[in-house]
C-alpha cells in the first residue's frame, strides 16, 4: 500500500471514530468535501499545511496521520533461498525473466527424467 493510501485510511478512520462526515471534516480543516474524499481514497496528495488543517479539525498532532499500525511483515527464507535471493535482488526485470525461463526449463527437464 503506498503512502497517499495509508494517510487517507488513517483519515478515514479517524473521522469516523469522531463521527465526523467528509463535509464536516472539510468544514472544520478549510478544505473542499471533494478534496477530503480524494485524500481519503488516496486519489489526490494534500500539502503539509492540508495536512496540518485536517490534523487539527481532528484534535490530533500531525505525526499521528503519519504513523502506520501496518509494519510489512519480514518472510525468512531457508539460507538456499535467501542466497539466490540475494544474487537475483539487483538485476533488470529481463534478466530476472531470463533466470526463471531457465529454471522452469530445468525443472520440466527434471520431471521427465523422473516420470520415466
């Protein structure tokens, strides 16, 4: 989820936890219904200082429309995995695309060989 999406949820909810509709929101922050609706969806990007208006039309200090609950989770890989992965991290999307061709190609290979 991008960042334009994370602060507008957090707007979202946080009106709502303070009953607040869009067009009160946008009443207390100064700002245009439609333009809070788009923030909310994560359409549109609000300045710093919109950001400020809303923060404050909802009592809260800015940081918290900043903060996220939603810490991308770290998957572990057994150390074979994670040494491919570290081979493969910095190369083009073409040269990805030709590694996995390859390696289908060898894995096809391999269940001919032990179908037989």
């Amino acid at each position: 989820m991008d960042i334009k999406k994370l602060i507008g949820s957090k707007i979202r909810e946080l009106r709502i936890k303070r009953s607040l509709t869009q067009e009160e929101l946008a009443h207390r922050s100064d700002l245009h219904t439609t333009f809070i609706a788009h923030i909310e969806s994560g359409r549109k990007v609000c300045s710093v200082k919109s950001l400020q208006k809303i923060a404050s039309a909802l009592n809260i200090p800015v940081f918290v429309l900043l903060q996220t609950d939603r810490i991308p989770s770290v998957t572990k890989y057994d150390p074979h995995t994670e040494k491919l992965l570290l081979l493969i991290r910095d190369k083009s999307d073409a040269d990805k695309q030709f590694l996995i061709s390859i390696a289908s190609s060898l894995f096809e290979r391999d269940k001919k060989i032990y179908k037989k």
